[in-house]
C-alpha cells in the first residue's frame, strides 16, 4: 500500500513540472547533412552518385523537409543548395522553364552546361517507394522550350503576393487606363468592378516586357472582357474613349477631388456633390459640419496633397525614433509602405512600432504623440484602438492596433539639415509651434493658410500614421498590416511567414503590384 502511495505522489509531482519545451524545427536553408543523415546508423548514404535538389517552389518549406529527411532516411543524398554535385533536380507544380529560371535567380545557374536532370515528383516518389534510384524515363522529364519562347508563355501567378512587381511598369499606358476605371467603379461603390479592374492592372504591372498585341496576354490570368477590351482599344487607338469620358465626367472630377480630403468617404463626398457642391471653395463657403479630421482636411488640403519625398520620409521616421527613444529606448521604429518598397515618393509616411519585451509597447504611442504636439511637431492627431469605427476611408486592417492618424508640420530647415547630416537634437525639431494652426475658425485659418501664407510658410503638412504592435505580430503587421483575427504562427520574419504558407519569398522591392 506504501508503494502505491508513494508512484501516486511522485505522479502528481511530475503532473506539476513545467513541461519540456519542444526545440524548434531547424529550418532546411540552415540545417546540415550531419544533422539529418549520420545521427542513426541506418541514415547513412547509400547512393553518393546520386544528389538530389528538391524545389521549394510550390512545394512549400515543409513538404520539401519531410522529403529531404525521408530520402535521407532511405540513404539518398540531398542538397541543401544547387550546387555541381547535383544530379537530379526535383520539381513539384513547376514547368523546366520555371525552375532554370529559379536556379539562375537564385543561385547563379546558366542554362548553357547545365548537366543536372530535371524531374518530376513522380521519379522521387518512385525511387522512395522501390528504396533506390530510377532510371529517368521521358515520362519524368520536364520539358524545357528553347530560350526564343515567346514571350506570351510567361507563367504569371493568379497570386499577387507570388508575382515580383518591381518599379519598372512596362505597361503603364494600360494600368493607368485602368486604374482610372477602377476609382470609378469605387466612387459608385461597385466593389466587384473595382476589385476586377485592380486585379487587371496588377498583372500588367508585373509583366517582364511591354504588351504590343492582344496575343501577347495568351495565358495571363485575371483579365476580364472589359479589361481586354480597353487593351485592345488602346493598342488600336492609343487612347480608351470609356477612360477618356470619365476623365470629363463632372461627378467623378468632383468625388475624386472631395475623397482627396483626409478624412472623407466615398458616401460623405457623394452627398456633398448631390447638395450641389462641386469646388473646395465653395464647400469653405457652405454651411456643412465638418468633422474635426475633415477640418484638418481641408487646412492641410494642399500640402496633404502634394507627394512626400523619400527624404522628408527620412526625416519624420528619425524624428519619431528620436522621439519614442525618449520614453522607450530599446523600440524599434520601421518605416513601411511604399517607402520600404523601394519608392522614392508617396502620399504618406507610415511608422510601425513595437518593442521586443512585450507588453513594454503599451501606452507608449500616447506619451509620444503629447510629447510631440506639445512640440509643435503634430498638428493634428487622432489615436484609436481596436474598438475604433467609422472611418469610411481606413482600412479595417488597421483596426486591431492602436495607432495615431496624424498630420505632421515639417519645418523645410530639417530636410537641408537632414541632407547636410546636420540633424540637431529632438528638442530643436520642434519648430514655431505657433505654426500648429487651431482648428476652431477652421474657414479663416484654412483661407490664410492656403491662399496668403502659402507661398511664404516655411513648413509642410505631412500624412503621418503610427502604428504600434506587439512583438510577436510585428512580422505579420510589417509584412501587411494583418489584424489579429488571424491565426498566428510563430514568426520573426517575413521570411518565416511566407514559408509558413509555403510560398516563395518575395522581397519588398518586388511588391509593387
């Protein structure tokens, strides 16, 4: 009975311990032949004349390490990089033109000499199942067309976050075409016209070379009829008549200038224009309420509205690290949007906040905003969290973060000062803070601003958003600002997400789609 008594305790002994952690998968790109073939007798390798390279590309990271360490459990050599001593090349979903593309992209690969076979999944499958190597039928084989493929064989991915669109447009004759069709469709509220141009002008954008014929799209995904059809007409005339009468259109030159507005939706600029409103002077002019957002809109329309350079920028992201650094000095401040995407101008500067302890993070963004309006740094700023609706023009996204949606007033003098490296410190960065105009006789000030002051005002209006986030949905919100409804893996980098949903990585500069 003493002994019974006795494995009961030390059983509930061992129920309270803490549970040994599971040690993290090594990810393939770092894990070594040693470590997955040589720790068991059995692993060791049985067919050195044959090493294999699997793809990742459509496979996904963790197909491809349950294949690396199944094939080296049944004595074959795999490869961890392309490299001489490969023999056999394995793909899964890919054409050969796709893979020798990769290879060169990715390790330097040319096509001339290249001596490795290029196969199907179904000669790895064989050779697992029969416990050594195939011979390489025809019916393996990935064919390979000649390097003078037409262009029009281009394999364009459906997925937007699979397809490298850098800078270079080669097609912006139409995606600007359509770009105008798709804000159309939005200002009329028809989400499905909107979205289907969009997804028009995307691929466009990503095509590696200039479309000059109809036949040139054989193949390419998300072009619907009316795409095609304005295509068509421009390669025909030059212009689409469709794009033309818009741009002429009344209502839409009038929505198009009122949704420019911080702060005004699609719904609020129709009924402005229904009230028979069509100029920004005349809405001055009118008896409309206006939010405060809309009235900091309206202030700031011209500077708002002007393009941000990469080194204003610049510029804000060291003012705002200077001034986090006050009350947090271990955060890190990120710039992102179009400005890590490579772009040298944009309409706003967007910050991402966070801290690596976690938890440190909270209430930071409300000390740093108070710091910097007291400043003269913010003249308009706004903080929300999650539980924030109503704004008609910002993405539900944003909506699980707390953020700050600001406007910055940006003394000329820092950016010479920037680009003389002759930044001074925070304090000095506060400029006249009586330029931070007050909002309550926003017609007279807007007036004076605009019209009088505008050419003499040694100061610009910025688009500032910050956006502060935990440490373990950094990567996630960095990589597009995704809110926490999703389910969240474990990871620290984009990198790891992208391979968490098994695709290939793209970088930033290749996300201009």
């Amino acid at each position: 009975m003493l002994l019974k008594e006795l494995v009961s305790e030390l059983l509930c002994t061992m129920a309270l311990l803490p549970r040994k952690r599971r040690c993290k998968d090594i990810p393939t790109s770092v894990a070594t032949q040693d470590h997955l073939v040589g720790s068991n007798p059995k692993d060791r390798v049985r067919f050195s004349e044959v090493g294999i390279f699997l793809v990742e590309r459509r496979m996904g990271a963790s197909r491809r390490r349950f294949l690396t360490e199944l094939a080296r459990k049944k004595g074959f050599r795999v490869e961890e990089q392309m490299s001489e001593s490969v023999t056999h090349v394995v793909s899964e979903n890919n054409t050969g033109n796709e893979v020798l593309e990769l290879l060169e992209k990715q390790n330097g690969i040319r096509r001339t000499g290249f001596n490795a076979a290029l196969v199907e999944i179904t000669w790895f499958t064989e050779s697992m199942g029969a416990g050594r190597p195939q011979e390489v039928e025809s019916r393996h084989q990935l064919q390979v067309t000649k390097e003078s493929v037409a262009v029009t064989e281009v394999s364009i991915s459906s997925y937007a976050c699979q397809r490298r669109t850098t800078l270079k447009n080669k097609n912006r004759l139409f995606t600007e075409a359509l770009k105008v069709l798709a804000e159309s469709a939005e200002l009329n509220e028809s989400e499905a016209r909107n979205l289907a141009f969009s997804r028009a002008s995307s691929i466009l954008k990503s095509l590696p070379y200039t479309v000059t014929k109809m036949e040139d799209l054989q193949g390419i995904p998300n072009l619907g009829v009316h795409s095609r059809n304005v295509i068509q007409e421009i390669l025909e005339d030059g212009t689409c008549s469709e794009v033309e009468n818009l741009l002429r259109n009344e209502r839409y030159q009038t929505l198009k200038q009122f949704t420019s507005i911080f702060g005004v939706g699609v719904k609020t600029a129709d009924k402005w224009y229904r009230e028979g409103l069509r100029t920004l002077d005349e809405l001055r002019a009118s008896d409309v309420k206006f939010t405060r957002e809309q009235e900091a809109g309206l202030l700031y329309h011209s500077d708002l509205n002007a393009s941000v350079t990469r080194t204003e920028a610049d510029l804000i992201k060291e003012i705002v690290e200077r001034a986090v650094h006050k009350f947090l000095p271990a955060a890190v401040v990120t710039l992102t949007g179009g400005f890590r995407r490579e772009k040298e101008m944009g309409h706003d500067v967007d910050l991402l906040i966070t801290h690596p302890e976690e938890g440190k993070e909270e209430g930071l963004l409300r000390q740093v905003v108070k710091w910097m309006t007291t400043q003269g740094l913010i003249l308009y700023g706004d903080i929300t969290g999650s539980s924030h609706k109503g704004r008609s023009k910002e993405p539900e996204i944003f909506d699980h973060f707390e953020k700050c949606l600001s406007i910055f007033g940006l003394k000329k003098e820092f950016i010479n000062d920037l680009e003389s490296k002759n930044l001074r410190n925070c304090d000095s960065l506060s400029g006249d803070k009586t330029q931070g105009i007050g909002l309550a006789d926003h017609k007279d000030a807007a007036q004076q601003v605009t019209v009088a002051a505008a050419c003499n005002k040694d100061w610009k209006a910025v688009r500032v958003d910050l956006v502060v986030v935990p440490y373990s949905q950094y990567a996630y919100a960095l990589l597009g600002w995704t809110g926490s409804r999703n389910a969240f893996l474990p990871a620290a980098t984009e990198e790891e997400i992208f391979a968490h949903l098994g695709l290939e990585y793209i970088p930033p500069h290749e996300r201009n789609a």
